[in-house]
C-alpha cells in the first residue's frame, strides 16, 4: 500500500511552492490562486465521465431511486454539503439526496480517526440506509483508496445499485470497483497532501455539476430559475416573488397574491398565472408532467 500511496499525483511534492514558508502574505495568496487556477480544465476534461454520471442519475431519481454521497474526511463533508443544499434548492425530500461521512456526523466538525479505513463501517452504512437496485451511490475519495468507500461501492453494486466514483487520481482503486470513473487530476497540493484545496475544490465542481444538472432534466428549473425552491424564510420568499416575476411579468402585488393562492410553491404559482388554472387542477397538471413547468404550460395552453 505503501507503494500505492507514493505514486499518487496528490501526495507529491509540488515544484512551484516548494519555498512557501519564506514567502510574503501576498505572494502565499499568489502561489495559491495560480494553483486554483488549474482546477477548471482539470474538471473540463472530465466533463465525458461526468455526463455518463449525469444520465446515471437522472434515470435513477426519475424511476424512484435516490442518491448516496458516501466519503471519508474533506470527500465526506462535501458529499453531505451538497446533499443538505438539494431541498431549499430544488424542493426535493430530504431522503432523495442523501451525504453520508466516515465516522457520522461527529467527523463533519471535528477529525475522526481512523474510519477511513473500515471496511465494516462502508458495508455497515450502505447496508443501514437500505440501498435498493433502483439507487445511485456516488463514492468520493481524493486518493481513491478510501476502504469505508470502496467497500460501500462494492456492496451497493452487490445489491444491484449504479455506481460513481469521484477522485483526484487515474488508475486509483476506488476506480476499479465503479461503473462511472470521474477523476479530475489537479497536480500536487499546495502544501504536499493537504487534497482539502484544490482535489476538494474540483470534487465540489463536480458535485455541483452532478446534482444541478440532473435537478435540471428532473424538470427542477424553468429556464435558469430554481422555480421548486421552498420559501421557507425572507430571503427566499423575495426570491420567490422576484422568479415570478420574471417568469410570468406580474408586478410584485400579482407575484404574491398567486404565491399565496399557490401555498408558498413558486411553480405553481407561475402555472396558474400562465394558464389561469386554479391550484388543485394545477398540481394534477404539474403532476401529469412529471413536474415540468414549461411542459405543464405547453400542454395547458395547447389544449385551451
């Protein structure tokens, strides 16, 4: 393993910031945003793996599946981030978009060592959280060599399951134990071994990338507007009134009187402003749709 370990690209020394204990404040900042800087291509060259991913999931969540973020450490914390972001987002259950962390929850604040390398504890949570064939489990690890995850991969594949992989390394072991391989190479970190910058920037690009786009064809948006998110404070009521806004030009008194006619759902509050279907015909319609405002308004107006 040891071997394994030495030949990864994230634990290698890098030749550009070898002298950054004798550097200035402004030129540390430097030596890190020029680092940054290579994440986007890193990411852009994935982007064939990461559309394979994409219509993994879309197919999975559109049949009554859900998806698991499983990782160990700064993988972990991201998966689960991205997952809490899904509901006031999109408007989806909780249970639909799930992050789990080595360790529980106790790991997202503070280190725990050494579960990481349970394989008991993968097979334990995969086995807990009741994977089905119908589910996606998407595992992140920077050094794809992450036991918890590998061998959550492993048994969520025996049950029948898709799976993704997301590392920062090709060849890597949690490669070989995935159907989707998406490996976004950034070159080694800042300071040697620290993947918490830029391996966890691109891991995050990526989990943005995975669950935006499939919200996108779960017909989550319409246009660019995030039109199932849940007004669930101030600032998202104003968002709310402001997408109705744009999306039906109404004024602001119009935008809050059919928010409210609509029980807070910004889509169906634009619905019944486009088509002039009262609430209950509008959730059938939505619901027929498979909740696609633009194709609930097509077919609406197309039969009126």
């Amino acid at each position: 393993m040891e071997q394994y370990f030495a030949g990864l690209t994230t634990e290698r020394v890098n030749p550009h910031t070898q002298m950054i204990d004798e550097c200035t404040t402004e030129e540390m900042l430097h030596l890190l945003n020029q680092e940054d800087a290579k994440v986007p291509a890193a990411v852009a060259a994935e982007i064939p793996q990461i559309m394979k991913a994409v219509d993994i999931l879309y197919h999975s969540l559109k049949n009554g599946g859900r998806m698991f973020y499983i990782g160990a450490g700064t993988s972990g914390r991201l998966g689960v981030l991205d997952a809490s972001e899904c509901p006031p987002t999109f408007g989806v259950d909780p249970t639909l978009v799930q992050g789990y962390i080595a360790g529980g929850d106790m790991a997202l604040r503070v280190a725990v060592e050494g579960f990481e390398d349970s394989t008991e504890e993968g097979i334990a949570l995969i086995e807990r959280v009741g994977v089905t064939a119908r589910d996606t489990v998407v595992g992140i690890s920077a050094s794809g060599s992450a036991s918890f995850v590998i061998a959550g991969l492993k048994r969520a594949a025996e049950l029948g399951a898709a799976t993704i992989g997301v590392v920062n390394n090709k060849g890597s072991r949690l490669e070989a134990v995935c159907d989707v391989c998406i490996a976004p190479v950034v070159g080694p970190e800042v300071i040697m071994g620290s993947t918490r910058l830029k391996a966890g920037t691109a891991q995050k690009l990526v989990l943005n990338m995975l669950t935006t786009c499939t919200m996108v064809k779960l017909g989550k948006t319409y246009d660019n507007l995030m039109v199932d998110l849940r007004a669930s404070n101030k600032k998202l009521y104003d968002r709310s009134i402001r997408i109705i806004k744009i999306a039906a030009g109404v004024d602001d008194d119009t935008a809050g009187e059919y928010l409210h006619k609509a029980s807070m759902n910004c889509k169906l509050a634009i619905l019944m402003i486009k088509t002039g279907l009262d609430a209950e015909k509008g959730k059938q319609v939505l619901q027929e749709c498979e909740g696609s405002l633009k194709l609930a308004i097509r077919t609406t107006n197309r039969v009126v």
